[in-house]
RNA sequence: GGGCGUGUAGCACAGCUGGAUAAUGCACCGGCCUCCUAAGCCGGAGAUCGCGGGUUCGAAUCCUGCCGCGCCCGCCA
C-alpha cells in the first residue's frame, strides 16, 4: 500500500538508524503483508540480526514497541521477527474520499504504442488468435486507465504467400469448385453466410487442399510464387489486387473484434515499407555493417551470435534474387514506429520469439531500442493447435452468440419481469465480458486449452460476478439519488467503529492503483483481473455489513464510499474490457 | 540435438526481483432470501508447490541435474 508507505517509510528509517544498523534498503524491504490479517505491510527484520547482534523477534518488538505513533497508523505489532503495519481505517476512508486515488499517479509523459493481433486477413477471426486481441487491447486500456497516451495499431500483413493464396483462389476457383474441395468438411454456419470472412476463407482453404493434393499443384504454386515475387518487388497492380481480396475478410474480421470491445486507432501496411523504399535503403545499411555475411548465391545476413544470439545465429534480411523477408519489413517498420513513440510494446506469439529477438538485435545494431514484447503461448482445442488452413478452429462468431445464448437463458431464469429486448443487451454484454475475462484472467505465458465450459462460466471469480456488484453499487446510487435529489453533503462524519466489511474494502481500494501501476509497467493484465476480482468481493462484504440505506434513511459516509467503489469498480471494469451495465 | 517457456489441491489458476499458516474459483460438505438485486454471503474439507541435490537464518521463489508438456531452430509468414 503505497499511500501508507508514502507516509510512515521515514519513521521506519529512523527507528531502523536509531537501533544502530548499517544501510539496508528499507524502502525496498518495507513490502505488503503477504497474510492480510496481519496488517498492510510489513518489515521483515531478519537481515538486521548479525549487524545488532539480536534475535530478528527481539528487533521487531523492539521497533514496535518504540514506534511513533502517526494519524495514518492504528495499530504496530511483532510477530515471528516481522514489523507488522496495520493502516488506520478513519485516516484511509479519509484519505480515498478526498481524491486519494487521483492524485497518486505520477504519470510520465509518454506516447505508447501497442501493436497487436495483426492476424493474416485470410478468414475469420478464430479462438486461436483470441489471446493476441484481448490481451493487447487490454494492454491499450490499462494503458489509458493509467493515463499514457496510446495509440492501437494493426500491422495488415497485405503481401507475401497467405494473402497471395486468397487472391489467387479468388481468381481461379469457381463457388462450385471450392464446394467440391471441401464437400469432406463442415458446411459454413448459415449465421456467418454474408459475412465476407466467412465465405471467403473457403476460397482460401479450397486452394490450400488443391496445393497439396492435386496435379496440378506446380502450376498453382508457380502462379503464386510469382505474385508473391510481385508484391514483394512492390507491384502496385498485384497489391491492389491482394487488397481487394482481403479488405473484405478483414473488415468481417474487425466486426467480430468489435463486439468484443476491441478497436483499432491505425492500420499501418506491411507493403508501405516495400513501396517507400525503406525496406531497400534498410538492407543497404544492414550490408554495410560489421557484422553482415553474404552467402553463396549473394544472399545477406547478419551474424547475431557476434551479439549474444545462441543457437543459428545467421539472420537472413536479403534473399539471394535481392528481396525482403518479412523480418526485414519487421525491422523498417519498427524504425518508423520508434520515430512516433517513446514506448513500443508488441503482442507476439510464442512462435515469434526468435525472430523478435533478431529483430530486436538488429535494432540496437542500428542505433535504436528494442520494442517491449509481451509474448503469449497458444489458444488450443483439447484435439489440438488451431489452424485456418485445416479447418480445426472455434470462430470466434460462433463462441460470442453461443455465449450471448447461455447468458440469455441464465437472464431469463433470474429475471422474469424483464423483456426480450432488455435480456439480450444483458446476455451480450454478459457474453462478451465473460470470454474476454476467461482469457485475460491467465498469464499470457502458461498454456491455455480452450473449453466451452470454461469460456461459458457465469459464476464466481468471473467478469458477470464483477458485473453483478457494479450493478449493485448502480442500484444504491439509483434509490440514494431518488430519496436525497443532489442533496448529497461532502463532509465526512465517520462513525467510531467502522464494520469489518468497510474496513477490507478500504484497504483493496488502498491497493487498488499499487496494483494498476505494477500491470502497466509489467504489462501483466491477469494481475488487474485478480484485483477486480477482490474489489467486487470486498464490495459484496461491505454491502452486506453496511446499509447504505436503512428504514428510508441515507446513511452519507457508507454511501460516499459505495459510490468509490462504483467508480473504481466501473474504470477497472472498462480497463478490462468488461461491459459496465448499470442494472442485470 | 540446441534455445526459450511451463509443471502448484480432483480440475483450473495466483504467488516466482527469496520471508510468516501457499491465495482464488469450480467441483465436494454444511448454513443464509418477511431486510439496498441470492449472478450473492458465511463456514468446512481438500497441496509430498514435477523429482533429486545445492546456496541461505529462511526456498514454491535463486543455482544445478533429471523427468513431463509447449514453442522455436526456413534465403516462409
């Protein structure tokens, strides 16, 4: 707890000096309790026992039992060798109703920007791709929470061999024909049947079959091979052609993130850089590099394991015919993000840490930093890896109206007074929220196996739970407002003896931007998830330790700290992407 | 074979810049709706922190060796 620590770190410093001590970090050693009924932070005195010549016990009671007294402080205790702090509940309740939680942020001034999901626009967006979107939009929100200033970018892949199969079948391959290709798979949902996405990946996924199995493979890939040959070389004509291919697919694509909540401030293309001329002036200046090799065929690379890089430490950039490789694209389109931002933060997939790393290598050889990476591992189905070009993938469509269905039927048992309209806004919104919360409330980097039970829990420990205590938080503030107008005072009056359930909610509120800080500064959203989590339930005590309003009367202190809570509640929730209703 | 990551209750998952009795949810057992929305609240039970060594006053956390799982090791994207 930050703002506690902020006022009793000089007192633990003196009382520390005064047993005596050489300079330890206090500051750093001065740490939140990790057992919260012992307090709100906490001095482990072991690391002083050789200096003083004293058991760490004996040095934690002889702190406590000398230690000032302080308005912020109501209780000091030892316990087993740890200086126990306990926050003074009038001074925080106090301290949070007086605009504690504004005015602790000392936000940078930065321009962050975070590039994320740049998924293939080859057909629609699937469960497998889903922790990049929502894991690098809440990223942009949190980001925006904690007051940076964010731009959301979109890097479209619009060359090279996916794109280039999908204009080619566009092309070549009649509705009937791609039918004929896939008559062994599932036939598209007639829900998705307009939507571009959907039609067109059977084009796409028609011709990878054909690519495989069909005689006339070779001329297929020689006709692709030579569009992709051109888009590379920047050939406008064959660009715009991929463009009109998949502009379609992505647009159905953005649909779907959008009812997630996800949306995007630029779409930069890959091809920019090829057309510009950037890529071409890059690869001259990576040849002209001390650490740069040419194969045999005049093809160039850099040898990273000059700078630390293990394993196969040549990094190709330039093909032996003198083109680009995506990695190349890569790098000329960093260095143009660096010259927009001060803070890059990137949403990869495990797949590409290597190539982030040469990446990031080449960077620092070329003067620049390397971006921030928040590396996820992969979105399964218990049968498997995910994948467009097989056809084993849960589209995301399908996970967002089935969980809007699950949702309607939960509404409709619990709510019978309400209309048809009223709970299908609940249930998308209930929908929506629960599959992002499902997916964020991981760390990026353990495994993840998607199961429709899972993404479909409305219960406890869920986005609907953090939901349902907004919606009571909205529902005390709807009835106050109506038996007090705006009559509401602003003094605090606090009563002597504060409950239990107020007490733990003030002390999560204390934490609430300890916690935010550290998810920005280490881009580990499921942490914030976690706190929300303990917000909603601190809220849930509180409101059943302290009626807001009993027989008719507004009691003012519990109701100005309900309405804290609503707001923190309502900003950590649209941080997350949860849909803050105001009634469910 | 080499590199990176991961392994915590029946299941899922937090804690990993070393600190107290390893947190949370599901499932399981018991209790709470004449009272601000019970999608809720309270209580109970459940853990050789993958296995073996080491460092330390102290190890789930750091080092090391094994084992399981995932990803990568293209002049692909």
């Amino acid at each position: 707890m930050e703002l506690l620590k902020q006022q009793i770190l000089p007192l633990v410093q003196e009382a520390v000096s005064k047993l005596g001590t050489s300079n330890l970090p206090i500051e750093t050693m001065l740490q939140p309790t990790r057992e919260l009924d012992q307090g709100d932070l906490t001095l482990p005195c072991f690391p002083f026992a050789k200096a003083l010549k004293m058991s760490p016990v004996a040095i934690a009671e002889s702190l406590a039992s000398d230690f000032p007294k302080h308005t912020s402080l109501c209780e000091v205790t030892a316990i087993n060798g740890y200086l126990n702090f306990r926050v003074s509940p009038h001074w925080l309740a106090s301290q949070l109703l007086t605009g504690a939680m504004e005015t602790t942020h000392d936000v940078a001034e930065r321009s962050v920007l975070i590039e994320h999901t740049s998924a293939n626009p080859n057909g629609p967006f699937h469960v497998g791709r889903a922790r990049n979107a929502i894991l690098g939009d809440t990223l942009v929100r949190l980001h925006r929470l904690w007051g940076h200033e964010v731009t959301a970018e979109y890097y479209v892949d619009d060359m090279g061999k996916q794109v280039a199969v999908l204009a080619w079948a566009l092309e070549h391959l009649s509705s009937s024909e791609v039918e004929r290709l896939l008559s062994d798979r599932d036939a598209v949902n007639p829900t998705w049947e307009t939507k571009a996405d959907h039609q067109r990946v059977r084009w796409y996924q028609a011709a990878q079959k054909l690519r495989q199995h069909e005689d006339e493979a070779p001329a297929i890939e020689k006709a692709i091979g030579e569009l992709v040959h051109a888009s590379e070389n920047g050939d406008q004509s064959v660009l715009d052609s991929f463009e009109q291919a998949y502009q379609p697919v992505l647009d159905g694509m953005l649909e779907t993130l959008g009812r997630l909540g996800i949306q995007f401030d630029r779409f930069t293309k890959e091809s920019r850089f090829v057309t510009n001329g950037e890529v071409s002036a890059l690869m001259d200046e990576l040849g002209a590099l001390e650490i740069n090799g040419t194969a045999d065929n005049g093809a160039q690379y850099l040898d990273l394991g000059a700078r630390g890089l293990k394993g196969k430490t040549e990094f190709f950039y330039r093909r032996g015919d003198g083109s680009s490789l995506y990695a190349t694209r890569d790098i000329a389109y960093h260095r143009w993000k660096w010259s927009m931002s001060n803070e890059l933060i990137n949403v990869l997939g495990e797949d590409h840490k290597l190539q982030a790393k040469q990446v990031g290598l080449t960077l620092e050889e070329l003067g620049l930093e390397r971006p921030e990476v928040v590396f996820y591992s992969f979105i399964k189905l218990p049968e498997g890896k995910m994948s467009t070009r097989q056809g084993n993938v849960v589209f995301m469509d399908d996970l967002l109206e089935e969980a809007k269905a699950q949702a309607a039927k939960v509404v409709a048992d619990l709510r019978q007074d309400y209309e048809q309209e009223t709970i299908h806004h609940i249930a998308e919104a209930v929908g929506t929220s629960a599959v992002r919360f499902n997916i964020i409330n991981v760390s990026p980097e353990k495994g993840f196996s998607f199961r429709w039970e899972d993404a479909l829990s409305f219960e406890s420990g869920s986005a609907p739970f953090i939901m349902y205590s907004h919606t009571r938080a909205c529902s005390i503030h709807r009835r106050v407002s109506e038996l007090l107008g705006s009559e509401v005072k602003t003094t605090i009056n606090l009563p002597k003896e504060l409950p239990q359930g107020l007490v733990d909610l003030l002390r999560v509120l204390g934490r609430h931007n300890d916690c935010l800080r550290k998810v920005v500064l280490e881009h580990r959203p499921h942490l914030f998830a976690e706190q929300l989590l303990h917000l909603a339930n601190g809220y849930n005590a509180f409101y059943r330790d302290c009626y807001i309003i009993d027989e008719g009367e507004v009691n003012e202190f519990f109701y100005l700290v309900s309405e804290l809570a609503r707001d923190v509640l309502r900003k950590g929730m649209e941080g997350l992407g949860i849909v803050p209703l105001e009634s469910m």
